[in-house]
C-alpha cells in the first residue's frame, strides 16, 4: 500500500449519466501519483465489461481510457492536418497583411474584469 502525500479533489459530470463523479488525485511515495473515483455501480460494470474485452485490468483500462481520450482533447485544440493544396491556401492567409479591426484593437487593450 502506498501513502499519500497531497491530495486534490474536483467533481466531473458524467456525460452518459449526467452525474457528477468524484475525482481524487494524490501523490504517492510509489508513483507520481494517485486518482480514485466514487461511480455508481453501472458504471463501474461498464467498464470492467470493457475492461474484459480488452483483456485488461480495471486500472488498466481506466488509465488508457482517459490518457487516450485526455490526448484527442488537446490534439484537437493543437494539430491539424492539410493536403498540400489546403497547406498553401493557408500560407497564403498567414502571409496576407493585417486588416485593421478596430473591435479587436479595442477588446484586446482592454484589461480583463479580474484585473481590474
């Protein structure tokens, strides 16, 4: 068993059930860290349904899940792909001078209401 050092808690809703489950994430002398989740009993026998498919463990499974699905979020935001025609109309627009926008010059000098 393994101790833990510091721990953070946030709630998440589930999107399937639209209930809010419990994540607890803390540092650990074995690893860099820990996460445990409060689910209701379906859906933890969804996931080891799933988990079974695959031939993995539960954490196994729920790690792997969520890394992959963390990863599709941030390449979303991050990358994209063009063909090489979609690649030089896109030069194109970068390589274009800057129109002048008077709402954007504006809404960019403004300080934000929590600086204030």
């Amino acid at each position: 068993m393994s101790c833990v050092d510091i721990v953070y808690t946030s709630s998440l809703c589930c999107e399937e059930s639209g209930q809010t489950v419990k994540i607890t994430m803390g540092s650990t002398i074995n690893k860099d860290s820990t996460i445990n989740v409060r689910i209701h009993a379906s859906q933890r026998d969804l996931i080891d349904r799933a988990s079974a498919v695959m031939g993995k463990s539960r954490s196994e499974f729920m790690l792997e899940s969520a890394c992959e699905k963390a990863k599709d979020i941030i390449l979303d935001q991050t990358f994209f792909q063009l063909d090489p025609e979609q690649y030089e109309q896109f030069l194109e627009i970068l390589d274009r001078p800057c129109e002048s926008d008077q709402a954007l010059r504006t809404l960019l000098n403004t300080q934000a209401p929590w600086n204030e």
